[in-house]
C-alpha cells in the first residue's frame, strides 16, 4: 500500500467524525523504484493532506519531506523527488491502518489494506 | 507489439473468485473500442469497483499504457480472495494498482470525491433473492438481489461523489437492470449517457453504458430543483411552452403544487 492511498483512505466506522488520517502500525516496508511523473505529481498535489503524508512517511522511516509545502515547490526537483518518493515508493506490507478516534485497526497484508467492517460498525 | 489487453494464460484464480467472463470481455472490448478517446482523456485516476479476477483492471491498465501519463490504478472488491487474485494477475502482466479490500469504495469516499477520471464497474447484477446479497464468497460476484438492481443501486451514487467534473463511469448492465431507467436516475444526477456495447449471449442481453456529466443536463437539473418542479410540472412547461399562449394556458398556472 502507496501513502497515496494511505492519504485517501479515512475511518469508515459508523459514528466516526474524525477519521483522517488513519495512524499507521509497521510491520514491513518495502521501496519499489518508479519512474517519476511530473503531470501526475502536479495533479495530485492539490488533493494530498500534506500533514497526514508528513506524518506518515515519518512512521515509514521517510524523513525528507518538508513540514509544510506549497504548489510553488513543485518547480522544485528535488522536491518533486522526494513528493514522489514519499507518495509512491514507500510501501507498506505488513502492519495496520489505526482508526484514530476507536483505535480500530485495518489490517494490511501484502500490501493490501483491508476496510471491511463488522456487522455492528456499519 | 504489446498487447492492449489481459492475456487469459497469465490470469491468476481461486475457486472463490469470479473468472473473467463475456461480461468482463465485453466491458474491456467497449474500453479497447473508447480507447483513443480515454488516452486523450488523460486520466489521473482510474479505479474499478469489483475488480474480480483483475481482468479488466489489468486490460485497462494496459490499454491505456503502464507508464504513460501517470495514471494511478484502484481497484476494490468485496471479496479478499479476488483481491488477492487481481494482485497476482496484475503482477503478472507487470502492472500496478493500488488494492483495498472493501464494500465498494468504504473509506475512500471522503478523500476521493471528485477525484476518480474512469470508474468502471461490472457490477454483481443478476436477480437474486435479497438475501443473497452482500456475502463474501463467490456469490458477491453475481447476487443482484430484485431485478439484479440493490449493489447497482448501491454504486450509484458513490460514482456519482468520486467521479471527477470530467469523469466517465462504464457500467455493465443486463436488460433485466432497465438500463434506460438507470440512465434517466443519472440523467437527474446531471449525466449524459450512451450504450456504447450491446451484445447478446445465450443466456444474457448485456449492455454496456457510458456516463459523464454534461453540461446543460446539470444546468437543466438545477433550474428544476431551483424552481421545486416534479418531473409532471417539467414535461407540461415542456408541452405548454410549445402553444400558442392563451391567457389561461399561461405557465404559471400549471407545475405548481
């Protein structure tokens, strides 16, 4: 699982208001070389929650990313780079996706999160 | 030359898993004949509800080239073993989506609303008892539940919050769906809609339909709900703005209730 998806996944517990980001538990991280796109990072940038990927990439053991940024930056390669790096190449494996107000967790398994709910959380 | 669409002998299965069927040939030979269109479309994010097998997530993925433009792939499925199914054919093909386990899109509608530029959907559309709808094994391929419609009813309005302003959804849909009736509930959504693929087989009448938002649909759809019409009120202004006027066929006697 990309911190792309990561940041576009949220709690979906019935009853949950603040379900973003989802905290992340690692087990296994795995880096996947890409080939960059700049179109596709210049569309992105604009849906991403910055903090939540900050924070995310952190946990995943990714400390490059600025605490702040801004579209400005993506004239910027090494910026580019290092968006890039953080949304695309780290991969979670093994581990869990927290909800962070239950503290429910969803967990990931070869890479593959798993969101389905029990019957008395839908 | 590489091919455009997922080859059966890399395909991975599982008992509990639907195999690509003339269904999913059908949705991905309507996408290879879209095919100019979607590549001048440059979809940022193209996701597929009830990915299967991983056919036709993998057909589209290579239709529209694995490292062109920097499409981004989703796929999810209710069902873990064909999501699990769908990684290893995808891998096999050396393509790449991003995979989640769940009901429809549970957990990405909130972040991806608005953001999905193809959705593709051949959804579990067989008339089932009730019942049968929403279990986890291989029947979640298929149970439709009342007239095929309750998962299609379901996905509906969720296409309707991811898609992007210029967002398509191709949907797989039997005659015993009503596909028209299902084109004028997304004609209501502000959707312009076509067949772009009919094909009977033995058992089945697929037809396969082509939703993007349309401009003056929208328009007309929110000049309805400004001025509170129901669709009764609509057709007679219709009608009535066609004759002559006469003081007491004057609009504003009618429509209003």
């Amino acid at each position: 699982m990309r911190l792309l998806t990561h940041n576009m996944l949220s709690s979906n517990i019935k009853g949950v208001t603040n379900g973003f980001p989802l905290l992340i538990e690692v087990e296994k991280v795995v880096e996947k070389q890409v080939d960059f796109n700049e179109d596709f990072l210049r569309n992105m940038f604009p849906k991403i929650e910055w903090k939540a990927l900050v924070e995310a990439s952190r946990t995943m053991g990714y400390t490059e990313l600025p605490e702040n940024a801004e579209s400005s930056m993506l004239d910027s390669d090494e910026f580019l780079r290092k968006f890039h790096h953080a949304l695309i190449e780290l991969h979670l494996e093994e581990g869990a996706l927290v909800c962070p107000e239950t503290g429910r967790k969803f967990p990931v398994n070869k890479g593959i999160p798993n969101m389905l709910l029990h019957e008395d959380e839908v | 030359m590489l091919p455009k669409t997922a080859q059966i002998r890399l395909m991975s299965s599982h008992p509990e898993v639907y195999d690509p069927c003339d269904d999913s040939f059908a949705l991905v030979d309507a996408l290879l004949a879209d095919r100019a269109n979607l590549l001048e479309h440059r979809p940022s994010i193209c996701m597929e509800v009830g990915c299967g097998s991983g056919y036709v997530i993998t057909s589209l993925a290579l239709m529209l080239g694995k490292d062109s433009s920097g499409c981004h792939f989703i796929a999810t499925d209710i069902n873990p073993h064909a999501v699990c199914v769908t990684h290893k054919t995808m891998e096999a093909h050396g393509c790449y989506a991003e995979l989640v386990i769940t009901d429809i899109a549970s957990g990405l509608e909130t972040r991806l609303a608005g953001s999905v530029d193809v959705m593709v959907v051949n959804p579990p559309y067989v008339p089932t008892p009730e019942y049968e709808v929403g279990q986890f094994g291989i029947a979640s391929a298929w149970a439709g539940g009342e007239n095929g419609r309750s998962v299609i009813d379901k996905i509906l309005p969720v296409a309707d919050n991811l898609l992007s302003d210029k967002g398509w959804l191709y949907l797989v849909t039997l005659t015993v769906n009503n596909p028209s009736g299902i084109c004028l509930q997304m004609r209501k959504k502000g959707y312009a809609s076509r067949i772009v693929l009919q094909r009977s087989t033995e058992e089945e009448s697929l037809h396969i339909i082509k939703f993007w938002r349309d401009l003056d649909i929208q328009l007309e759809v929110s000049e309805c709900t400004a001025l509170n019409k129901t669709d009764h009120g609509v057709i007679l202004n219709s009608l009535l703005s066609r004759v002559p006027r006469l003081p007491f066929w004057s609009r504003d006697n009618c429509g209003s209730h």
